[in-house]
C-alpha cells in the first residue's frame, strides 16, 4: 500500500514499456496493491467463478491456486467445502483474503491455506488433483523461459491423472493495434479508499516482439487533488501458441473450452479455458526444454 500511495502523490519511478515485462515486476505487482479497488471493480464478474468451483466439487481433493489473490474464486470453493492452497505474489492481496476469511465460519477458515509466493518457484511438497490458475494469471509470464519454469512448478504439484485448468483472454486485435495516445473513458465510480468520486480511463501500448500489452489506468478525482496511474502489464498468447508451448513442456490431453461454457471456443469466444495433464517424464526432457526456453523470449 506505501508503494500505491507514492503513485497517487506522484513521488514514484515511472515506468515504460520497455522497463517492464518481467514476472514479479511492477507492472505485474502495481494493479494488486489496492485490494479494495481491485474488488469493487470485478465484483460482477461471476462466470469464471461458478465455473472453477463445480470443478472443484468434481474434484478429488483439495485444489491448488497459482495467483488466488483476495480470494475472489478460492473463498466460494471453500464455501462449497473444498480445501484450497492458494498461493500468490502480492503481500496486500493475501492480507485482504485473510481479512475476507476472518469473517466466515470456522470450517470455510479451515479449508483455506495461503501461501505467499512465486508461481514460477514455489515448492509446497504435495501433490494435488486440481491445479488452477484463473483470471489471466498465465499472461503475467512474459517470455518463454517464464512459461517453462511455471508450468514446471504446475508438474511439480500435480498428482497422477491430475487436472490443470487455467484461462486466459483472447487478444483483441483491434486494442493492439490501436493509438498507444488515445484514452478510453469508463464510468466515474467512488474510490473504496477514499470515498472520492473518481473518473477512469485506459490508454493501451503494445509491443508486438515481445507480444507485451501495457494498460494505463488513469484515475482522476472529480472534485480536485492529485491524479494517479497504475501499470498492468500482460503478456498476449495467441490459441495456437499457447497449445504448443503446453505440448513442449509436457502437458498432454488438451480440452479447450469458450467463455466458461462446456463447448469448443468459437470465432468470437472472449475467453480460452483450458484444461490438460502432464505427461510422464521421459529422462533428459527436462534438460532440453529449459534450453530451448532460454533461446529467446
């Protein structure tokens, strides 16, 4: 939160596109460091997480969350009476989960872990049949060796005939060719923090080597007083090459679905679900896929 508050007053390094781009940076960390805001402004999605809690009551266990951030999609699982492990980067994030859980019935309290963590690193020493990472959490890995370590962590922790379901948005072509000067207004709303009516827009650049979408979010007070911009960096994946990169780590049966629906995507699917399982090891793959992750991005 002391680092948001330095953004609001202007005081903070100012970041660019070609300053970021790396997993765990600012631009990947800024847009979690106001909870509240973060909240208020996807209260309404709902779909994602109907979807990721009845895989979770088909599962046969508990489930693993790369990227649970304040518990949008793990605290219904635990309602449902699934146990979750959720792991993720960002300290005020967990905290306001962990305010969120003080609330809730000692049984939901006891299904939940958190674990404060790199999705790329983190080692939890069990398996699970249920791996997750909802909401975009894979377009904060920017290069190809960032992929291969995460979905390694995802193999370390996956149990035999386990489940991996991630999603992800589909890149708007129209947003990554467009005007990196242009601003695209959004209805005013009241800041949680201060109670301030806020005006918000976005200004979109793209950098298409790195495949590496910067959004400007831009807050202004309606009433006066210091405006603030807040990076959100992500990485754009195309189906097909996230299909590939998949299947050259080690991830086998791949089922695609659209829009959180049990059917194929279609041309004008929004969003990508997929779900798969990793193969077993063959000796010495290891070694030759972290090679060739580290050949360029």
């Amino acid at each position: 939160m002391a680092r948001s508050r330095q953004v609001r007053a202007g005081r903070a390094w100012r970041p660019s596109l070609e300053t970021l781009g790396v997993a765990g940076d600012y631009g990947s960390l800024a847009h979690y460091a106001d909870p509240a805001y973060y909240e208020k402004a996807y209260a309404r999605r709902h779909e994602d997480v109907e979807y990721y809690v009845r895989l979770a009551e088909g599962s046969a266990g508990d489930v693993l969350e790369f990227g649970v951030g304040s518990g949008r999609v793990a605290l219904p699982i635990a309602r449902a009476g699934r146990s979750v492990v959720g792991v993720d980067l960002s300290e005020p994030m967990l905290a306001a989960f962990r305010c969120r859980l003080r609330d809730e019935p000692r049984e939901v309290q006891g299904r939940v872990r958190l674990v404060r963590g790199d999705m790329r690193a983190v080692r939890l020493r069990r398996r699970f049949p249920l791996v997750i990472a909802p909401f975009n959490t894979v377009l904060h890995l920017y290069s190809r060796q960032e992929v291969a370590q995460f979905l390694d962590c995802v193999r370390a922790h996956l149990a035999p005939g386990g489940r991996f379901v991630f999603d992800f948005c589909v890149p708007d072509l129209k947003t990554l060719a467009g005007d990196p000067t242009r601003r695209y207004g959004a209805p005013s709303f009241r800041d949680p923090a201060t109670g301030q009516i806020v005006r918000y827009a976005e200004r979109f650049e793209y950098d298409p080597m790195r495949q590496l979408l910067l959004v400007w979010m831009e807050f202004t007070p309606v009433a006066g007083g210091a405006p603030w911009t807040v990076p959100l960096t992500h990485r754009q994946f195309f189906p097909e090459e996230m299909a590939s990169l998949l299947a050259c780590n080690g991830f086998v049966d791949q089922t695609w679905f659209g829009d959180f629906r049990d059917e194929p995507p279609r041309r004008e699917s929004d969003w990508l679900v997929v779900s798969c399982s990793a193969a077993p090891r063959v000796p010495g793959r290891r070694r030759r896929l972290a090679m060739g992750a580290k050949s360029g991005s």
